[in-house]
C-alpha cells in the first residue's frame, strides 16, 4: 500500500474499516487509485474511497452492505 494512502486511512479514522472490506475491495480500491496518471485525478479517488469507507454503506458509488 502507497505511504500516502496508509496515512490517509490513518489520518481519517477509517483503517479499521478498509480492513473490514473484503479483500477484493480492498485491492480494487488501491489499483484504481495508484493506476491514476495526474495528481489530481489520484487525489479525486483518494478522497472518494475515504469518504465511502467515512459511510460505510458505499464501494466506488455502489451499495454497499457491510458484514
């Protein structure tokens, strides 16, 4: 996992649920940030995943349902 992802999880309180995700999300999330070619664009998707794990009902704007 990129450094500045870590501490964004960190920084939002939101680590304990990027690990309650399955794996797969978990993975999607990090490819599709990384996989960003402006800064801008990586930011976007950083924020984005941040906030959909902040509700915990959201993954990359679907529904989603917790365990």
């Amino acid at each position: 996992m990129p450094d500045d992802v870590r501490r964004a999880l960190v920084e939002h309180g939101v680590g304990a649920a990027y690990e309650a995700r399955p794996a797969y999300q978990r993975n999607d999330y990090i490819g599709w940030i990384t996989r960003a070619k402006r800064p801008e664009t990586r930011a976007k998707r950083l924020t984005q995943m941040l906030e959909e794990l902040a509700a915990g009902d959201r993954y990359m704007k679907m529904a989603h349902r917790g365990r």
